[in-house]
C-alpha cells in the first residue's frame, strides 16, 4: 500500500475521482471538501489523502484543523495504514464509520471519547411536506438577515467561527444558489444548505430553523422542497442526521430518507 498526500484539491481530485465516484453518497463528505476547496467556497488549508493499492485508489480521506482527520467511507483494514501516514499529525478528533473511525483512534494509542453519532441518508419515495409560507433562493441581499441565523447554528451544533468567516460563508452559497430559506408572512423562518452535486449525488445541509420558529413545519417542509428540486435535476439526495436528535431523523424519515450507513465522531484528549 502507498499513500499520497497532497494539500491540493486539483491534485487530489485527478488521483482520487475514479474512486470516489464509485459511491458519491459514500463519498459525500470527501467529495465536498474537495470540490468546495477547488470552487474556493471553502479557503482553510487541507491534507488530502490516497491510498493507492497496485496502482489503483483503494481509499481516501482528509485532515483539517478544525475537522480533524475525516475517513469518509473507508474501510475499517485501510484506517491504520491512513494512521500510519498521519503519525505525526496528532489530529484533535477522527471521523469515520463506525468500526474503521474505532479502529483508528485505538492504534493512536492516544486517550479518546465519542462525541457525536451521525447516520448518512439517501432518499428512496420523495413526501412533499407543507407548512405555511414558501421556500426560495436566498439571494447576496439576505446575507445581513442570515448572519445572526447561521451564528446561531453554528453555536448550538459547537463549531467555532466568526462572523467574517460566517460572512463568507453565506455569500459564497448565496452566488452559487446553494442556499435556501423559508419565508412565512415576509420573515425568514430558517435555512438550508446543500453541496454542489458532484457525480450524480448531492448533500442537504445545514438546515436551522431558530428556537422561537420551530414546531411549525417550517423546517421540515424547506428540506422537502430543497430535496424536491435537488431530485427533480437528476440527482441522488442525500444527507446526515445527529442520532442524539430524534426530531430530526423523524422529520428526514417523514420525507422519504432512508438509513445508508452510521459514523462516529472519537475527539482526542
């Protein structure tokens, strides 16, 4: 086994996109590191990496500093020769499925706790949802509404920002029709992200409705009509969801996601 590390996305997209447009729900998470890294939505450094058996990718992940080492959809024998390569790194948290996100945090040798169990979706029968109100693009001239929203978010799931990185963020989206809200009676109700579709498959998120807005639908019905449109140009739909938060796998299971595979998030001490 070799693997390759590269800090460019272009490098690693053209060693690695055979792969990982086997399986691009799999892949979901690789697939958008690499390409929002490319597209320059995202600018924080990343390590790329490929495991390379006989001259064929085998395997893939990355390592930021604020993610850690993200094993995607490696498989549970590669994670210690991607632990291997990584030795020196001493990331501050790993994810990955299950058995291979274990796998690798045991070989560190290093003290770590679970700090978060997600589960991947795909949709199978689409169900339209309603609730009053309407969804549509958000546009550059929302962004100063979305700032406080998107803070908010990212303060209750416990991922550090500031409000330029916020900015940039939301504007980036924004140009490139890659965000959504709902408005009910003129007011923006909540949001909703999604990845840019990369070989026929595409994520949903984030979706934040704020506490004094939720219990209405509003939540659940921009998700279904994201999806819809998502559906709708030919792609797979696919999206993560907490399993620590039972509402939302119930709203996601109500619109027609289905279970693909679960992933565990190990931080380090």
């Amino acid at each position: 086994m070799i693997v390759k590390l590269t800090h460019d996305p272009s490098v690693f997209d053209r060693l690695a996109s055979a792969f990982l447009q086997r399986d691009p729900v799999l892949n979901t998470t690789v697939l958008s590191a690499t390409k929002n890294r490319i597209h320059g939505v995202l600018t924080d450094p990343a390590v790329f990496l490929s495991v390379h058996d006989a001259g064929e990718v085998v395997g893939t992940a990355f390592l930021t500093a604020s993610d850690g080492i993200v094993l995607g959809g490696l498989s549970t024998e590669l994670a210690p020769v991607v632990g291997e390569a990584l030795i020196d790194a001493r990331p501050h948290a790993v994810t990955g499925l299950t058995d291979a996100a274990l796998r690798y945090a045991r070989q560190t040798r290093r003290p770590f706790r679970e700090v978060e169990r997600s589960r991947l979706h795909k949709l199978g029968l689409f169900v339209a949802q309603e609730a009053d109100g309407t969804a549509r693009r958000a546009s550059s001239a929302d962004v100063a509404t979305l700032l406080p929203l998107f803070g908010a978010y990212r303060a209750e799931v416990g991922r550090a920002g500031s409000a330029g990185a916020d900015r940039q963020w939301l504007e980036h989206r924004a140009r490139r029709g890659r965000l959504w809200v709902w408005v009910d009676r003129g007011q923006i109700a909540c949001l909703a992200g999604h990845q840019s579709p990369a070989f026929g498959a595409v994520r949903v998120g984030p979706v934040y409705t704020p506490p004094q807005s939720r219990g209405r639908g509003y939540g659940s019905a921009l998700t279904a009509a994201v999806t819809q449109y998502l559906r709708a140009a030919g792609d797979e739909v696919c999206l993560f969801t907490d399993l620590a938060n039972p509402t939302s796998n119930k709203i996601y299971a109500a619109i027609g996601f289905r279970p693909v595979r679960d992933f565990v998030t190990y931080a380090f001490s």
